[in-house]
C-alpha cells in the first residue's frame, strides 16, 4: 500500500470508503470535513492506496499539546492485512516528527473491534471522560 498525502481527486472515494466504515454521522458532512482539514496541516490528512484504489484513511492533527486522529478507516476487504497499522504508524510518524508528546482518539464504546485494534497497536484505555460541545448548528 503506498501511503500519501489526500489529493482533491480522491474526495469521492474517501467517502465512499467512510460509509462503507460505517464511520459518518448524521452530524457531520464528510465533504466539510475534509475542507476543514484541508486548512489546517493538509500533509497530516493521509490515505493509504493500493492498485490505484483508495482503501485506507486518517486525519491527525496537533495544536500544540496533544495530537489527535478521526476517520480512521481500511476497506473492510483489507482489514486485518495490516494496512491500518501502517497508515497509523505514518500518522505517529508525521505527529512525532511535530514534536507530539501523545495522541488522543475517540471510539464509540459498542465498537469493541476497533477498541481490540487500537489495543494491539499500542494505545490504552485512558481514565477520562470525553465530552463535546457543537459551536456549529446544521
């Protein structure tokens, strides 16, 4: 899989490959999303390609403090071929490279598959509570 930088041209294939993922939310536009990123740190928002299909996503980010990462995603025809823990190493890569001292990343708590993942690669369970607040209303 050759990893690299999100290309306007791969829009479509990105959300197509985020609901196949199951990971889009009423709340959340993809398309807006990606715009967001795309303002801030576009180099961090990678996908992961093979035979010229995108079959791989992560968006990471630093402020400063923390680095985070959202819309992780792999095909689900290619998961568990270790295609999403070579996209996560490059993005732990690109946010140690920025001088970031730990990530932090959400999962819903009923996705206890992505939770065993996370684990495998290295991440832990921390003992806080994530709360949110929407400053935007569709």
């Amino acid at each position: 899989m050759l990893i690299r930088a999100y290309q306007h041209e791969d829009e479509a294939a990105v959300i197509e490959l985020w609901r196949r993922c199951n990971l889009l939310h009423p709340k959340n536009d993809p398309a807006r999303d990606i715009r967001r990123k795309l303002q801030v740190r576009p180099e961090m928002f990678l996908v992961g390609v093979l035979d010229s299909e995108v079959i791989a996503t992560v968006m990471s980010g630093y402020e400063g403090h923390r680095g985070s990462i959202n819309y992780v995603a792999v095909a689900p025809e290619h998961q568990r071929k270790g295609y999403g823990k070579q996209i996560m190493d490059e993005a732990e890569r690109l946010l140690r490279q920025s001088g970031c001292p730990k990530i932090n990343l959400n999962v819903r708590t009923n996705n206890a598959s992505v939770i065993e993942f996370y684990k495998r690669i290295g991440y832990a369970v921390d003992e806080v509570v994530c709360l949110g607040k929407r400053l935007e209303h569709d």
